[in-house]
C-alpha cells in the first residue's frame, strides 16, 4: 500500500500529490482525475512527473477513499478483475476526453 500526501493547493488548476511507494522511495504525480468504475468504488488517476517513473507515461490507478474528515486515502488493486474493471472504465474516460476535444474543435 503506497502513502498519500496531500499537495493540492487550493487555487493551483494542476493538482498534484507526492505518493510513497513500497520500496521508499517518492514520485510526485499529477491528478488526472478521480472516476466511479462500474463497481461503484472511486478510484484516482495518477500520472507522475518526476523521477523515473515520469519518463515510462505509465499511469498509476488507486482505489480511492476518504475518511470521516475528507482526507484522501489511497489503496493498491490487487485483484486482477477489479484492476480490468478499473483500467476500462479509465479507458472510457480518455475516450470521452478525446470525443469532448475533437466536439469543442468543431465549435471554434
């Protein structure tokens, strides 16, 4: 299970978070999004910007909770089944970000 820092400052349109990974060390990444999947559970969307892992373009998807007060938590997917459940339903969402782009170009 990675830990989750809050970074996200309130005026700043990129939100990013610092996660600390099994082995110790830290990636900072930016918000994509947070999604419902079809399971009903949330999940975020992590795209990290430094380090290595930035130079893969890999996406990192958590399930994603919050606690009584609103702070986020982050959870790994260890199913095989939730994590293809998970990965389509972001799948979908990408679609719909592209449909959303191409729907505004042909407005201009």
């Amino acid at each position: 299970m990675s830990d989750f820092n809050n970074n996200l400052p309130e005026q700043e349109e990129e939100m990013t978070v610092t996660l600390s990974l099994d082995d110790g060390s830290t990636v900072e990444c930016a918000v994509l999004t947070i999604f419902e999947a079809n399971n009903g559970n949330d999940y975020i969307a992590l795209l990290p910007i430094s380090g290595p892992e930035a130079e893969t373009g890999e996406v990192f998807l958590y399930r994603y909770t919050e606690d009584a007060d609103g702070n986020p938590n982050l959870a790994n997917i260890e199913d095989d089944e939730e994590f293809e459940i998970v990965s389509d339903a972001f799948d979908e969402f990408l679609d719909e970000q592209e449909f959303d782009e191409l729907v505004e170009e042909d407005e201009e």
